[in-house]
C-alpha cells in the first residue's frame, strides 16, 4: 500500500532503474535517477483524473533557492491544480551548494549539471508516465525561476513555454544565449521585493548578479520579435492593497507572446499563496492573483511544433 505524506497524500517510492517506474494510479511518486554519478531526486504529481494511455501535459515546477520540491508542492498547492486541470506535475529538487545552501545551477552554480538533469527527467516521464512530449512545460519561483530562464534556453526543443515568478536572467548570460526557437514567457514580479529586486540583483548569495525584471521582459520580447507596445490592463485592487499591471507583448514569431504581471508594491511571494509567505519577511503578497491557474491557462495554448 502507498504510504502517506505530511499532507495527506498517496505517496510510492521508486527508482529509476532500466524497468523505470511503473505509473498506475494518481497519487504521489518519489523518485530518484542517477545523473553524473549523483543521486537525483523528485516527486511525480499524478493527477486525480489519470488514466493509463492517456498522453497528459507535463508541468516541471522549480523550486526557489535553499528550498526542496515538496516545499514548493506545498507553499503552491499546485497538485490541487493539476487534479482540477488534469496534467502531470513533477517537483525536482536542486543539489547545488553555494555558501552552504542549495541553488540550482542557472550558470552560477557550475559544478552540477541540472539542464542536463531536467533534460533526462522530461525523457524518462515522457517514456515512463504517459506524457505528451508536445505539452512541456516548466515555472519557477526566484532561483527556480531563474532556471526556468535557462531551461527554456538551453532545451526549448524539448519544452513548449516557460513562466517565472521573481527570478530572471544572470548577468552576461543574456549576451550569452540563444534558445533555438521563440519561447512563449510568462512573468510576475513584485516592484517592492527585497530579495530579488525589481531593478535587478539579488540580495545576499548573488547581489547584483541578475538583470532587472524590465531588462529581462525586454530580452524575452527581442527574443521572440514581439510588439514592442504591449496591451496593458489595470487588474482591480488586490484585497491586499496592491495595484497588479498585466503587460501582453503580442505577434512573437510561432505566436510566442511574452506577458508580464507587474505588482506594484509586491514582495518576493508566490501570488495567491498569502499564508506561506509572512510579509515581515517576504512583503506583500497578491491575494486574488492566483498564479497557478494564470501560469496554467497560459501553458495550455501551447504545444511544441510538430517537427521538434
């Protein structure tokens, strides 16, 4: 029998060996496989409506800095969201070490390869959990979301669009890549985050190391060829207090938009999880905007070309 976890849910442990894992029921899966001689491990959401042989869309979600993924699982609720919405949800954790605490390597962690990582992972699911290769997607908050950036660089082939909350683009890295196709990208951040500002850097581990939110949204939309006059929209008064602009730069090349969701006076939360983030130590969060249904509604228009 499935054992339980911390909040209540099936949860299967399995290795991915030659046999890989064998997916039967929605529930939880932890996981591991090996890459570079390290043990990697992640946990597999499979959603309440999961059938064997149906092809569902996978939705890899980065954790932030000195966090795991059934942290991230927890403070997003986003299983819940794939059990309404019926796709695969996976949560990957990070081993990189910088100044003792965990990071992924999106470029400033060089001695472990999680592109790779990540790469392997989207193979094996595909193979293992019946997932659409087609309907791959990847979000993250502040590191995570950095490397959500560099995933959505480095295997844009193998990933359909990308989204981030609080996490840009390191620093030279922008002169630096290419992603072989325009990459459909959706972005939150916070003009009052004191740990990922708004007009770029980071605090502590990698201060002044990242592009600001404006350089990194302007980035994407050469990138893409979208307009450069976006449709803005003034969302309602967040019961919070906040202000939220939602920015749509349209007529990217493969209809790839790039949208934006400027909070203004927002801290360095995840948008509609208010109770995971205390405002002493993170700053206002918005509580209307839910992230995970907006990133969703958003990856759902996306499938890769047929020849990738």
């Amino acid at each position: 029998m499935p054992q339980k976890d911390i909040i209540g849910q099936d949860v299967s442990s399995a290795s991915t060996g030659s046999s890989g894992i064998d997916f039967k029921s929605p529930g939880n899966y932890d996981c591991t496989m090996i890459i570079d001689e390290r043990k990697r491990t992640y946990r597999v959401h499979m959603p309440r409506g999961f059938k064997a042989g149906k092809r569902l869309p996978l939705f890899i979600m980065m954790h932030g800095g000195q966090m795991t993924g059934i942290q991230m699982e927890r403070i997003t609720g986003l299983s819940d969201t794939a059990d309404d919405n019926n796709f695969v949800v996976v949560y990957p954790d990070a081993i990189g070490i910088y100044k003792g605490r965990l990071y992924w390597n999106d470029s400033r962690v060089p001695e472990v390869d999680d592109v790779k990582f990540i790469s392997a992972l989207i193979d094996k699911l595909t193979e293992s959990a019946d997932i659409d290769h087609r309907r791959v997607y990847v979000a993250g908050y502040s590191n995570g979301g950095g490397m959500a950036n560099f995933l959505g660089v480095a295997i844009s082939d193998k990933i359909a669009a990308i989204a981030s909350v609080a996490g840009t683009i390191v620093k030279d890295m922008d002169k630096k890549w290419q992603p072989k196709r325009p990459v459909p990208v959706l972005y939150f951040h916070g003009t009052a985050d004191q740990l990922a500002y708004y007009e770029g850097g980071t605090a502590g581990t990698f201060r002044g190391s990242s592009l600001s939110a404006e350089e990194f949204i302007q980035w994407w939309i050469n990138k893409n060829c979208c307009d450069c006059e976006p449709a803005c929209t003034d969302l309602e008064k967040d019961p919070s207090g906040l202000f939220v602009k939602c920015y749509i730069y349209g007529k990217g090349q493969e209809a790839a938009k790039v949208i934006f969701y400027r909070i203004e006076g927002g801290g360095h939360t995840w948008p509609g999880r208010p109770r995971f983030f205390p405002a002493k130590a993170y700053g206002k969060t918005a509580i209307n905007l839910n992230a995970n249904e907006i990133i969703w509604q958003f990856f759902k228009d996306y499938k890769l070309p047929v020849c990738t």
